[in-house]
C-alpha cells in the first residue's frame, strides 16, 4: 500500500470538492496506479492505492474514503464483483469504474451496482480529473439536500438566530461558549425548554474551526425509537442497499443532539462507542467507518435523576458531561427583553410582509414583568402573533407616547423596567428590593413615586 498526501492542495477548475476528497485507487497495473496517483494528489487531501482486491478490503477496514477508483479487470474478480461484495458488508464510498472493454452488459451491471461513473481506458488526465470531480459534486449535492430537507423537517427550524444580550447570566453563557469553540471536547446545554440551547451550541459551531462544515442538529425526541438507529447510524438493507445516516452527513463538522435524555437505551449504548472510538457501524454492516466529528449535546431533564432511576446510561452521562453550560432563563436576563423583542419584530415585519407594532415604553415595562414561562420562545411566538393580528394582547399593549428607541434606551425607562422586575420578583418588599439592587430604600420610594406607584 502506498499512501500519499498534498498537504494543501490547490483549488483549481475542478472543484473544491476534489480538493477535500480522501480517495482510494485499486488497479494491478502499477503504471496506471502511479499515473492516477500522480494526477490526483496535488488536487485531493489524501490519496491512497491499492494492487488488489483483497489489499483494498483491508484499507477499507481501517479507513473510510469519499470515492474509489476501481479497475474492472483484475485477477481473481472483477471491480464490479468486487463492489457487490463490499456492499454486503458496507460500502459507504462513491465509485469510479476504469474498463478497457466497453460492452453493454458491463454498463448495465455497473448502473445495477451503483457506480458513480465510467471512464473507458485508455484516459488522458483531464478525463479522469472530471469524472472524479462530477462525482464528488453529484455526492456533496446529495449530502447538501439531505441536510436541508432534515433542517426543513426537524422541530425547532426557527432557531438560526444569534445569541443576543448582554445580561451578566447571557454574557457568561457567551464567555464559556467562546473558550470551548476551538476544542475537541463535547458540550452539554441544559436548561429549560425555549432557553436558546440549539442557537448556542450553532453559535460555538461557527466560532470553531469547524465552522464551514456541517452543523446537523437531530432532536432524539421527535424521531421514533425503532428509526432512530438507522437515522443516525445509517443502514445496509436486505438488497445490500446503503442509506448514509446523519453521523455520516455531519463528518468534518458539528453533530448537535437534543433532547438526549429521551434516546432508546440500545441507542445510548451505541452512542457511547462512537464517542469513545470516533467510529461508527450501521445498521446491518460489518464494518466500522472511522469519524471526524465535534458532539454538542442538550436536555431540558435532570439527567442526574434519569441516572438514577435507570433511565439514562451513567457511563454515558458521565462521557457527555465534561463541560456543561446552564442556558438561563428569560426571567433572569430581564435586560435583554427589549433587545431580543426589537430583533423579532424586524425579522418578523420583514418575513410576513407585514408592518411593524410600535414598542412603546408601557408595553416593554409590561414585558419586563411578565415571567415568561417559556422563556425566548414564548417571545417570539407572541412578536409573530402580534404582528399577524395587527396588535397586542391585551396584557401586553400599551398607550405609552414614548415609542421606538426612546421607550428602549432612555435611561428613566430602563431603570424603571429593572426597578419593576426586581419588586416583583421580591413581591413588592421595597426593602428586600433595595437591598438586591444595592441601593437605599429611600431612592426606591423615590423612583416609584416618580412613576406614580
């Protein structure tokens, strides 16, 4: 076996696609070997080849490749034999046939097989350059939709956004966030149900190095138990069919699994070799493919307490919970509210095409009040209702002539606004209050006899 590698290799009119392919070359004829070796390694990441079959199978044992390029005509089989076998076992690569003899039976069981393409022998550089490229296009094409219908199909697609605020319990969110971006390590978020979790973990996915890679974000809690192994680990059917799974998809990037209390036990045990050995087997292979993935995990659950009660893996729990990051809820980041309620009402005036409420100083006192249960969810669910019916609720609206950034920055209004939620939160104990605020109980009777209260 000879293994070479182009360190950088250049984007040229061939695609970046071909730039980032592992490829394996199979051929008995050393000279072809070399030749495609050479063409191909100032182009691709790794390049490796093999003289036979048999040498291929043990490379693939240990190694997973985006494409082969197989000679059909070797000693003791065929490539396409060959490729039928490998299938059996699990063949997660995309397919190259080199022939010599181009005979209409050999097209037909190639298209039965599922080769990618054909390059009929003798090929100059370019040829081959080009069918290894429309390949690796047609190949990230796939994986790309595949993406994006389960982006489109996954519960909780509204959560693109940025992780805004600068509340201290938001901001120390952010500052552990940012110092975790550049590791391996995996991350559990906790906290309660519309708290920003997903947003948090895709905000650390684009400040690593991963961030031009794939995020994949799976909610274990909407996928049925008995489909989400082969959701996950993808599958070789009954007809030796492949189906690439999400851990495939997601390779070279973020894998983001939410709601992982609720993952099926035999699930959980299969989880936890993949963190351990960074390799996965699916559904119905004998063979592993080795991974290059980031693992971001979250729970709205204790899962101390499912640990307890035997309904989640402590080995597991203990590999997933080496750093975990509490994402508050919207009750304590009171500062944020106007901010995030502004972000949803553009983004929402612009996306129904419809026009904007006024934010008037009467009704962000109101929202700075309210506990908000469900946290930034229930925000922005009430923004997009609002505008849809053209008005508050009615425990919501407000009168207030102070409207657009006056109502938000004014320094009376902000006060007041932190002012009113720490007495409710004390239930109106003006001294308590003052005492959380660090200030005298005479400048609360002050400012709330300002307001009228």
């Amino acid at each position: 076996m000879t293994v070479l590698t182009a360190a950088s290799p250049p984007r040229d009119e061939y695609g970046e696609n071909l730039a980032g392919a592992s490829i394996l070359v199979i051929d008995d004829e050393p000279g072809m070997r070399n030749f495609m070796t050479k063409i191909l390694t100032p182009r691709c990441k790794r390049v490796e080849q093999a003289a036979s079959a048999a040498e291929a199978s043990n490379i693939l044992d240990q190694a997973h490749f985006d494409l082969i390029i197989l000679d059909n005509i070797m000693p003791g089989k065929t490539g396409l034999e060959w490729v039928q076998e490998q299938h059996k076992v699990g063949l997660f690569a995309d397919t190259v046939l080199v022939t010599a003899y181009a005979d209409l039976e050999t097209a037909i069981q190639a298209l039965r097989v599922g080769v990618a393409d054909f390059v009929l022998k003798p090929f100059r550089a370019n040829q081959i350059l080009n069918s290894v490229a429309r390949a690796l296009d047609r190949k990230h094409l796939r994986q790309e939709n595949y993406l994006l219908k389960h982006a489109l199909s996954a519960e909780g697609t509204a959560a693109r956004g940025r992780l805004l605020g600068k509340s201290p319990a938001i901001q120390t969110a952010r500052d552990m966030i940012t110092r975790l971006a550049p590791l391996p390590t995996p991350v559990l978020f906790t906290g309660a149900s519309g708290t920003g979790k997903e947003i948090a973990a895709r905000t650390l996915h684009s400040l690593s190095d991963r961030a031009e890679k794939p995020f994949v974000a799976v909610n274990c809690a909407a996928i049925a138990p008995d489909r989400i192994a082969h959701e996950l680990f993808g599958m070789v059917d009954a007809q030796d069919r492949r189906q690439d799974g999400l851990f495939l998809y997601a390779d070279g990037g973020t894998l983001f699994l939410d709601e992982v209390a609720q993952m099926p036990e035999q699930v959980q045990a299969a989880l936890l070799r993949v963190l351990e050995d960074q390799r996965i087997r699916p559904v119905g292979a004998e063979r592993d493919i080795p991974l290059n993935l980031r693992f971001l995990f979250a729970t709205n659950a204790d899962l101390e307490q499912a640990v307890a009660e035997g309904r989640f893996r402590a080995d597991l729990y203990h590999r997933i919970n080496v750093v975990n990051i509490q994402m508050p809820p919207l009750s304590e980041r009171v500062e944020d509210i106007v901010e995030l309620a502004a972000l949803f009402m553009e983004q929402f005036s612009t996306t129904l095409a419809m026009p904007a409420l006024e934010l008037d100083a009467e009704t962000l006192l109101k929202f700075s009040r309210y506990d908000w249960p469900g946290n930034v969810r229930e925000l922005r669910n009430l923004i997009e209702r609002s505008v849809i019916l053209g008005a508050f609720p009615e425990e919501f609206a407000g009168t207030g002539a102070v409207t657009g950034s006056a109502a938000m920055d004014t320094l009376d209004l902000v006060m007041q606004r932190h002012i009113m939620h720490v007495l409710d939160a004390c239930e109106g104990n003006r001294a308590e209050a003052a005492r959380r605020l660090g200030v005298s109980r005479k400048t609360i009777d002050r400012k709330c006899a300002s307001w009228g209260l």
